[in-house]
C-alpha cells in the first residue's frame, strides 16, 4: 500500500499594509466631524435647558428667524429645525422674563439665561430676589443689545 503524500500546511497570509496618507486624511476629517457634531450637540442641550427654564417661569423666547426686527432676508426655519427641532438650527435671540408667573425672579434664573450666547435682547421683571450677583452673570452675554429690567 501507499503511503499518502505529506500535507503542507496553508501559506501564512500576508501582514496587511500600513493605512497610507488618505486614510490618515479621512480618519483626521471623521474625527473633527465628530467632534464638532459633540460640541455642537452640547451646545443644542444647553439650549433646550434654557428654553425649557423659560418655559417654567412662564416667559418667552424668540429664535433668530422669528424675530421680525433683526431679521435677515434669508432668514427661515430651515429644514434641520423642521425635523431635529428648532434649537439645532437657529440661536435664541429674545427672552423676555417679564410676562413670568413666578412671585419673583432669582439669581439662577438669570445665570441660566446668561449662557445663551447669541441673545441680543433680555426683559425682566419682578426681579426682587435678585442680587449684584445675579446681574453680573448678565455680563456673560457680550452679544447683549437691549436690557431692560423693571420692579427690581
């Protein structure tokens, strides 16, 4: 009888080639649109807890394409808006305090609103229990136009 001829184990496969300068380039590009999408979702947040605050004071905010004053010809709730909400779109640009439900306003309540950095226009009333701190937070907002405070 024969003997069967002796296998040979399978070649080793060959080391897979260093990623070249394109995909350095692409995975540079994915990771500062990752980044950036990150920040911008942080910011969008943020945002949303102001609006939200707002909205338990019983206040307002306009968005930068409802005001009718500041408006630019372009303008328009833009189709993001329309599908992620306006706050991934469009910066708050109004806040107005002053039709609030609340007894009085506090410092908090205007720190919270200082961290909308594009707001142009601030009304606040009722004002109360706010402090020197409270209105310093105030200072935060360099974009600031039109302040006006009443009852404090």
């Amino acid at each position: 009888m024969a003997e069967p001829a002796p296998t040979t184990p399978p070649a080793a496969p060959k080391p897979r080639a260093k990623p070249g300068p394109v995909r350095w380039a692409i995975a540079i590009v994915l990771l500062a649109l990752a980044a950036w999408a990150g920040w911008h979702t942080y910011r969008v947040f943020g945002q949303r807890n102001v609006v939200s605050h707002v909205d338990e004071l019983g206040g307002m905010v306009m968005y930068d394409f409802e005001d009718p004053v500041n408006r630019d010809a372009k303008s328009e709730q833009s189709c993001i808006a329309s599908i992620l909400g306006n706050d991934y779109a469009h910066d708050i640009v109004n806040v107005n305090l002053s039709v609030t439900e609340k007894k009085s306003l506090t410092d908090e309540d205007l720190k919270k609103v200082s961290q909308l950095s594009a707001l142009y226009t601030l009304e606040a009333s009722k004002g109360n229990e706010v402090t020197d701190d409270g209105l310093l937070a105030l200072a935060n907002l360099t974009g600031l136009r039109k302040l006006r405070l009443s009852q404090f």
